[in-house]
C-alpha cells in the first residue's frame, strides 16, 4: 500500500456563534488542506500516472474545483447563523458558502472528507482510497477526518 498527500491552503472567513471565546466573533484563518490517498501505484506502460498512485498535480486540481477555489476567500457560515447571513447579504457580490454545520475546524474537515471521497476513486484500473483529510486552521491547531479502518 502507497499513500501520497498533497497540501493546498487558502484563506477564509467563519464564527462559531454559539462559542464562549473569541471565536464566536467574525475572524479568518489562512487554512492548509492535506488530503491523503492510498492504494496501488499504476503499472500500465504508457499510461502517463505509470509508476503513481495519481499524479499530485491532478490531486491538486479535483481538490481546488470542487472545494478549495469554492472556500477560498468566502465566508463559510453555518445555515442556521441568520444574523450573519442577514449581514453578509447586504454585501454584494460577496462571496459566502452557507453549510449545514457550525464551521468548526472538525466539521469542516468531515464535509470536506466527506465532498473529495467519491472523487478519487481509480485510475486506469487501479484503486484509490481518500484515506484521511486534515484541516489545519491554524499551524497548531487542526482536525482529522478519516475513512474507517479498512
């Protein structure tokens, strides 16, 4: 079993409003995502991933398309937070991401976890596995969601 893990980061902006420190106030953090993929490296001649597990910058592209280009920049704000939202829609054109949960740095990490899965999956026949995801919010601090023990 090979694991690769690829590092992107990106800026964004959340509170936690029911919190009883600080983070119940609008605040950003420069993010950093590691996203870990197991499995078998290709061994299909003149295939162009021949000899990887997948190429890292392709890693890199699923990841941005479908979630670091969405939260970067933006606002992520728990549906349920409407003072926030009544604020953030007085703001044209700005850039909000409304989730499900309060944006937690464990929450955050499970949604992304849970939005990269089924998109790494196999490549020329090989299969992947999204092994773990790691959301770091600050350099000390971070979350880990992982797939269950195989």
């Amino acid at each position: 079993m090979i694991r690769i893990t690829r590092r992107l980061e990106f800026d964004a902006g959340h509170r936690i409003p029911d919190h009883r420190s600080q983070c119940r106030n609008l605040h950003g953090h420069r993010y950093a995502l590691e996203i870990t993929l197991a499995g078998e490296p290709v061994q299909q001649p003149g295939a162009p991933d021949h000899g990887m597990l997948m190429d890292f910058s392709e890693v890199k592209t699923i990841a941005r398309e479908h979630l670091v280009d969405r939260w970067d920049h933006a606002f992520l704000a728990w549906r349920e937070d409407h003072q926030i939202l009544a604020l953030l829609a007085t703001i044209p054109e700005h850039k909000t991401v409304v989730l499900d949960c309060v944006p937690t740095a464990e929450n955050l990490a499970r949604h992304a976890f849970d939005l990269l899965q089924p998109l790494y999956r196999s490549r020329y026949g090989q299969i992947l596995r999204l092994e773990r995801v790691v959301l770091y919010e600050t350099p000390n601090c971070w979350a880990e969601a992982a797939a269950p023990a195989a």
